[in-house]
C-alpha cells in the first residue's frame, strides 16, 4: 500500500493543475505554459520514487505499464505537432501519462489509467452535441442538422461573452439578410484572422467594430459552441482516477 503512497501525491498534484487550467480553459480559450510545471516537478519526484520501487522487484505488468505510458507521451506529442490535438489538451494528457501511470485508489483499469482518462472524456464530450440538439429541438430553433448539433443562437449584444465561431453569414440592409455557413468555416476562421472568430471579435474589439455592430442589429446570432476538452479530460481522469471506465460501462450494457 505505501508504495503508492508517491503516486497519490502525484495524482493529486494533476488533478489539481487539471482543475486550474480547466478554469484558464473556460475564461480564455488558453491554458498558460507555467501551469503545468508544479504538477510536472512534484509528479516527476514521485513517479521516480515509484519506478525504483519496480525496479528492486520487477514484474511484467511494471513493464507493460511502462511501455504504455511512454507510447502514450509519444502519441499526444505526434497528435499535437499534426493539428488533431490542442497543445494544452496534449500537455496534459503527457503529464497524466508521464506521472500517474497507474491509479494509486482503485484496481488497475485496461488499458492505463491515461488512455482510460482520454476514452471518459471523448464519451463526455460526446453528450455535448446531444445536448445541444434537445436543447434546440425544445426551443424549436431551425438550423441544418449538423449546427443544431453544435450551435446554439445568442443575443449579438452579448456576442463577445461566448466561446466559438460565428456560424451565418449576416449581410447589412434593409433588412438585414442572413445565410447559414458550412461547417468547414470553423476550420477556415481558425486559420486566419476572421470576424467569425469570437476570440478576435472579444480581443480586437476596434478592429472589428463594424462586424460587432452588425451582429448587435441583428438580434440572434447563431454560433457554433465547442466545450473546452480539458473540461471531459479532467472529468474522465476523476472517474478513471476511482476505477471507473465509461468504456467498460458502455460495453457492459451493449453486450450485458
């Protein structure tokens, strides 16, 4: 029992910084370098304590769960440098799988306690798009399919509070005429300084002062809404952190 004793101290060490940059994550859209630092001193100190430990009485199942948490850091890394993964969601899925190896408060989950953190958190992130879709088919909001999914409509006013990407193209007139954009048009914004951005409209507020007119004229204003994924990241990690596997769970009822 006492042997695990280090890496609880570390588990505890990221779920705290995974709650920190979870907050960054929802004020900002960013999680700041230097947040990961403290969790990754005190991780490392006790996850070396631990593999000297497995190192006086080595086992197979020591190796595997070595191997695993190395191809693991390997993969985030490759993930992020290709685009399919944000550098914050990466960095802390690295640290996970760097200094928590295994969970110090439940039975060892298949296949590591970070894989099983990042399949709880793609399952939650999962719920998001069929949250959104009741919530519009109960207010009787009429979008193509794919934006009831990840959209949601808000006051153009108040544009600038929320996270995401413009999702209509408003025209100025009289009337003011609106068409629904592709869903690629995140993708594009995201590539260049764009009005769709909500980010650029909320930090370039003069630059885009004609566009924030535009939307404030024109009452609601669709927007496509993504959660932050350190959000499910730390909720899959608490649930993975206490042997739950939403994996398992989902298997478990599809095959009883």
């Amino acid at each position: 029992m006492y042997e695990l004793l280090p890496l609880a101290v570390s588990a505890i060490a990221v779920l705290v910084t995974f709650l920190y940059a979870s907050w960054q994550d929802i004020k900002t859209r960013t999680v700041l370098t230097n947040t990961w630092y403290p969790a990754a001193v005190i991780g490392g100190i006790s996850v070396t304590y631990f593999w000297y430990q497995q190192y006086l009485q080595p086992s197979n199942v020591a190796v595997i769960v070595f191997a695993i948490s190395i191809i693991v850091c390997v993969m985030m890394w490759m993930f992020a440098r290709a685009g399919m993964f944000g550098w914050a969601d990466a960095k802390a899925m690295i640290l996970l799988a760097a200094t928590v190896p295994i969970t110090p408060f439940a039975a060892w989950i298949v296949p590591s306690l970070a894989l099983s953190t990042l399949l709880n958190a793609s399952v939650i992130a999962l719920l998001v798009p069929l949250a959104l879709l009741i919530q519009n088919i109960l207010r009787k909001e009429k979008a193509p399919f794919w934006l009831m999914c990840s959209g949601m409509q808000v006051p153009g006013d108040t544009i600038t509070k929320h996270f995401g990407f413009v999702a209509e193209e408003i025209t100025d007139g009289d009337p003011i005429t609106r068409e629904f954009l592709p869903a690629s048009s995140s993708i594009r914004a995201l590539k260049k300084n764009s009005a769709l951005s909500i980010r650029n409209l909320r930090e370039c507020p003069e630059e885009y002062a004609s566009e924030l007119d535009l939307y404030r004229r024109a009452g609601a204003v669709w927007i496509t809404y993504g959660v932050p994924f350190m959000i499910p990241i730390t909720i899959g990690y608490i649930l993975a952190l206490f042997g739950f596997s939403l994996g398992d769970a989902i298997l478990m009822v599809v095959f009883g």
